[in-house]
C-alpha cells in the first residue's frame, strides 16, 4: 500500500514539473521589451561609473544664495567634491561634483564612495559628473559573506543548498520573470510558473530528494495555486488597479503592463517563501512524530502534526503582516497623515492593497497546512 501511495506522489511531482516546463517554455522572454533611454545617460559617450571622494570645498550652489555660514546654503549645505574616478573609460583620472545635500538626503565624507554618470564634454576639457548614489558595493560584499559564512555553518550542506537555491531565486527573477514581464505575459501566469519552478528546484536542493521533501512540494503548490486563485477574484471584485504609488504610475507610463495583473504576481509570489516554511515544517513534524510513536495511525499523526501546525499559522500569519507592513511602511504613513476619515483611508487603494496580500497570502498559507499535513500522515503511516 505504501508503495502505491509514494508512486501516486512521485507522478504527481512529474506531472507538476512537465506542467511548469511547459509553461515556462510558453511565457519564456525573448528580450523584446524596450529599456528606458532618452535621459542624461543617453548622451552620446555617456556611461555610469564609481568614484571616491578626494576633497570637499563648499561652495554657493547653483539657485540659492549664500547665507553667513560657508557650509551652509538657503534651502540646503551645498558641496563641490573633487572625486577620483575608479571605473570607466576615464578611471584613475580626477573631477568634479556639485553635491545637494537637500536633493541627495545622504551625507559624504572624503573617501566616500559613490556611483556617478560622466558625460563627456567636448568642448572643455572636463568632463561633466553628475551624483547618482553612493556605491555600496563592498558593504553588500562583507553582508554577504557573513550571511554565507553563518548559514553555512550553521545549516552545514543544506545551508549551502540554500544558498545555492536563493542564488538561482535571483536567476530565475532577472532572466525569466523580470523580462516576461516587461514584455506584456500575463503577470499571473508568469508569478504561477516562476513560484512552481523555484519551489521544485529550491526544495528539492535545500533538502534533498526524499517523499518528505515530495510532500512539502506538493502542499506548496497547492498553496500556491489556491493563492493565485483567490487573489485573482479579490482583485476583480475589488476593482484594484495596482496603482497606488509614484513608481506604480511610472510602471504604467513606460510599460504595457497592467498593474492589477502585477499585483496579483506580488502576491502570488510572495507568499512561496511563506509557503515553503510552512510545508516543510509540517512534512518534517509528521515524519518526526512516526519516528518516536512508531505504532501511529493515520488519523493520530494527523491529529498531533495539526497541533504543530496550528501554532506555527499564528506566527506564520504575523510574520506575513510585518512583512508587507515594513515593506510599505514610508507609503502607509503618508495615507495616516492625511486628515481623512479611518474609513476612507482603510478603503484607499494602497491601504486596501496591504490588506489584500495579508489576508490573501494567510488563506493560502493557512489552507496548505492540513493539506500537507494529511498527505505526510497518509505516506509515514507504516503497516502494523
């Protein structure tokens, strides 16, 4: 009987993986959408390069008047940083910035590092450099290393799998869902197969190839799928439009994307690594339980793994909540400053939205827990 039911879960798992590769085959980019261009970076010679600070001269800047302080403008401090360029065409060779502090929100010290556009000047000698933001490549460098270091250490092989597994997360998200995407696939199909795909690989890759690891697999993407269907009629009976920020109406300008589709990717999306902690949690609780209560029925390993389960929703459902909120936060607080009744502002489309992926993402995350959790019990019971 135990054997039937592991083939009936291994065609299950092929099934689900010839669906995924022929979805992505469907939905794959083919590198058509158009980047954005016409700005300053279009400038023929134009390229974007780092620098570090060598000295910094204030001076008056440009549309302000001078006030009794030197370091000090009307309207904001205003700097001239003499930089030394280390990348580019021009690398190992000295220039100029007129820095902002009011427009830039950061502050610079010499040997500060930075992130410029040069654009080349050919009827004077220098060339004109304009601040974009400060290079925090060697701070993501050092972040990453300790992430790796501890992960490892700690989670020893399957923290190298994940590893491995979040690397090719980034993959999958740059070169798959990011440009299909831009090119107007369906949002939702393309989130769908991009979460099914990654939870296949990642899975299997953290934890190895096991009927527990099967098990979570399966509850995931029936979690997923649930999602997906759930938030597609919230967003069509909400009447979404996906718009509820200054990057959203940049999105609609510049792109074909319709962005009550791109809610419902976000969606779908972020709640997979919610998904996977819990499927895996369940699966391994039941397998744990059988190994010390060997004599375990089916309905008794059900019975205890849904006590775990239950107490790991509630935290699960939080950490859902912290998520989006944290994420939103900068948005969230400019709709409360607002004088506006608590009604209205609860209804409002960007407030409404953070509602939505919460309680969305819970009813899925919450739902994929007895699903997993019968499933493990059915494939741990062992025969009296």
């Amino acid at each position: 009987m135990k054997t039937t039911k592991t083939k009936i879960t291994i065609f299950a798992i092929i099934i689900s993986s010839i669906a995924v590769l022929i979805g992505a085959f469907i939905l794959r980019p083919d590198g058509t959408f158009n980047r954005l261009s016409g700005g300053l970076d279009a400038v023929a010679g134009s390229e974007y390069v780092t620098a570090e600070v060598l000295e910094i001269t204030s001076e008056k800047c440009m549309g302000f008047e001078q006030t009794s302080d030197p370091d000090q403008v009307a309207g904001g401090r205003c700097d001239v940083l003499r930089v030394l360029v280390t990348s580019g065409e021009k690398e190992g060779t000295e220039g100029f910035v007129e820095f902002d502090y009011a427009n830039a929100g950061v502050e610079i010290n010499e040997g500060t590092k930075m992130q410029l556009l040069r654009i080349p000047e050919p009827e004077f000698s220098d060339d004109t450099y304009l601040f974009m933001d400060l290079n925090r490549s060697n701070l993501l460098i050092w972040v990453s290393i300790i992430f790796a270091i501890v992960t490892i250490f700690i989670g020893r092989w399957r923290g190298v799998g994940a590893i491995v597994g979040l690397i090719l997360t980034f993959l999958v998200l740059l070169y798959f869902m990011f440009p299909a995407l831009l090119e107007g696939k369906s949002p939702l199909a393309v989130a769908v197969v991009a979460a099914s795909g990654l939870v296949l690989i990642l899975l299997y890759t953290a934890h190895g190839l096991s009927i527990r690891t099967s098990v979570a697999v399966l509850g995931t993407l029936f979690g997923i799928g649930l999602t997906a269907v759930i938030s597609y009629l919230v967003v069509e009976f909400g009447n979404f439009s996906g718009i509820s920020s200054d990057d959203d109406f940049l999105l609609a300008g510049v792109t074909q994307i319709r962005l009550d589709g791109l809610l419902l990717a976000g969606i779908i999306f972020a709640s997979v690594g919610v998904l996977n902690d819990v499927t895996v949690t369940q699966a391994s609780s039941v397998w744990e339980i059988k190994e010390s209560q060997p004599n375990y029925s089916y309905k008794e390993l059900f019975v205890s793994g849904m006590r775990i389960g239950r107490d790991h929703i509630a935290s699960t459902v939080y950490t859902l909540l912290f998520t989006y909120a944290g994420a939103a936060l900068p948005t969230l607080l400019l709709i409360v400053l607002a004088d506006r009744p608590t009604g209205f502002i609860i209804s409002s489309e960007a407030i409404s939205q953070e509602i939505v992926r919460t309680l969305v993402g819970s009813i899925g995350l919450v739902l994929a827990v007895p699903i997993t959790t019968i499933l493990a019990a059915v494939l741990a019971e062992k025969k009296s």
